[in-house]
C-alpha cells in the first residue's frame, strides 16, 4: 500500500470494525462518527480504539440520533428540549430529529468511550476539521 497516494476525507456515519476504520485511516482519510457510530458495546470499543486525531464529530441531521436504547447513551449528560413536529416553538428541537446542536451529545459519547474530557475531544475534532477542510476561517474563541 506504500505506492497508494494518500486520499482527504470523510468515511461518513462509520459503524464497522477498528480493522477497516485503519484501513481507511491509512488511506489519509478521517473517521465520521455520530449517533448510528455509537449504538452498540462493539461500537464503542471501536471508537475507543480510532486515533482521536482521525475522528471528526458528525450528527447526521436529521437521522442518527443517541437513543436510550444506544451503548452510548450511558455517557450523555446535555439534553435539549423538545416538540412534536407539529408543535414545533422557538428554543425547542423537533423531537425525534437530530439537530446541530446534538454534536456534543456524540461529543458526549466519544469522550466516555475513550476516557476525555469533552472539551478535548471538541477540541480535537475541531483541529481535524480544519486540518481536513483547509482554508476554513478560524474564528477567535470568545
């Protein structure tokens, strides 16, 4: 594999094993994780073993999101309210539907699963994607 050239992106939503995910890594490419990464023990402990500096945080709106039911869940400590769709109001997400802000529920998760804190992990995630992204402007912290 020495003669492949190096690729830049995304493995979106990964759910399989650590020995494909290092496949792809050794493509030059980074590992998506989100809620559908995070549903079951097998999953965490592959997510545990994926360099942080190869991961970068998804939530794949509106889909994936972190259930009760999920491995994951165990790590959450942020909820956001919620509505039905057609009970939609201002400050509430649509229940049942992944929004942006649930990146630090997957936040969340990786960082139970590999021992960080959440601010590291954010952190890192952040780097890669600006590491990956190029050219995207950084904005001061504030």
């Amino acid at each position: 594999q020495k003669d492949v050239p190096q690729l830049r992106g995304i493995v979106h939503s990964f759910d399989d094993t650590f020995e494909l995910a290092q496949s792809f890594i050794d493509l030059g490419l980074y590992i998506g994780i989100n809620g559908c990464s995070l549903k079951t023990a097998d999953n965490l402990s592959v997510v545990k073993s994926i360099p942080m500096e190869k991961i970068l945080l998804e939530t794949d709106c509106p889909w994936c999101d972190i259930r009760a039911t999920h491995a994951g869940s165990k790590y959450l400590s942020t909820t956001f309210p919620t509505k039905k769709e057609k009970q939609y109001e201002e400050g509430c997400c649509v229940k049942n539907r992944y929004e942006p802000c649930h990146v630090r529920q997957v936040a969340e998760v990786v960082a139970g699963a590999k021992g960080l804190s959440v601010k590291e992990v954010a952190h890192i995630s952040r780097k890669n994607a600006y590491d990956l992204f190029g050219g995207l402007e950084k904005r001061k912290e504030g």
